[in-house]
C-alpha cells in the first residue's frame, strides 16, 4: 500500500483521520473476474466479503459506486453474497442518470452518507473514474492495482492517493484490524 509520490513507504489512514464513508466501485473492485450471474454481471469476489463487513462494522457508511449500462444491475449480487445491507446505498449510473467522472455523480455520494467530500475515501480501479475525478472533488482516494501500479500512472496519481492491491488491505489502513 503507498501514497501516490511516495513509492516506498506504506500509506497510512484511520477512521480516526476523519473517513466516515468508504464508496467501492464494484467492477475490477470487490467483483470476481469468474461466475457471471444471470443478468451478465459478475458476482461478488468471496475475498472481499470479510473486508467489507469489517468496514462496516467499524461504523463506516459504505456505497456502492458503479457505472452501468442500461438493465446491468449490482443488487444480486451482493445480496447473493449476503452483504446487500452493508451498503447505505447503490448507485448505479444507468439509474441515478449521472456517470462517473460527473462531480455531480460524486456529490450524490456525500449526499446519502451525509458527509463531507473529505470524510469519504472513493476506492476503485479506474484512474480517472474511481480516483482522479473524487479527488478533483475534495475526496480521499485509493487504487485498486494486483500487480502493482506502472510509473505512468503512479505519476498521474492526485496527492495523497493511495494505491491497495485488493480491498482486503482496507480494514487494517481504516483501524478496522487487521484481514489475513
């Protein structure tokens, strides 16, 4: 895990430095790249299901941040994953009429976790979609990056960006203790 800037020391955040609200995007995010559903969409990755109930029991509002396209859905499956109420809200593009890098998109997210643009911490795996953009609107930011983040892109990184490897770096980075 490392702040954008810093290549070599590990970022360091806590619910106490004022994150009240996680927003995952879902595709590339908490979905697993196997097991389509039947509406097409991909079902929850199984790895990110304890991360997420940790966030959420540590009282941190989470949502759902997702662009879609016209009848894709995300409600199957987190509610097959048994996970659909950790989430104060969904937002799905194709429904709200706003997609993400919209700035409106992103104050419809403070907006139903009742907070501030920098108490929300926007996770996913689009640069300009799930990082650029939040934090052009006040919001923390990480990058989900497996492999690791090319120099690139490390370079294009807002300030204070962090890049995880996979949500389950969340928990612990959040005082929520630690995920195996």
């Amino acid at each position: 895990v490392t702040p954008a800037g810093s290549p070599q020391t590990p970022g360091r955040a806590s619910a106490g430095d004022g994150i009240a609200c996680v927003a995952f995007d879902y595709g590339g995010t908490i979905d697993s790249r196997a097991s389509p559903l039947l509406d097409g969409s991909r079902q929850v990755d199984p790895s990110s299901v304890a991360p997420l109930r940790a966030l959420a029991a540590r009282g941190l509002v989470l949502i759902l941040s997702s662009n879609t396209q016209r009848g894709q859905h995300r409600w199957a499956a987190l509610e097959a994953a048994g996970i659909d109420r950790l989430f104060r809200a969904v937002l799905m593009s194709a429904c709200v009429g706003l997609r993400k890098p919209d700035p409106d998109f992103y104050a419809l997210i403070t907006t139903v976790a009742h907070c501030r643009p920098g108490e929300v911490l926007h996770v996913g795996n689009n640069l300009e979609t799930d990082v650029a953009g939040p934090a052009r609107c006040g919001m923390r930011t990480a990058l989900v990056r497996p492999d690791g983040i090319a120099a690139e892109e490390r370079q294009r990184l807002p300030p204070g960006a962090l890049v995880i490897g996979h949500v389950k770096q969340l928990p612990p980075l959040l005082g929520c203790g630690t995920q195996p």
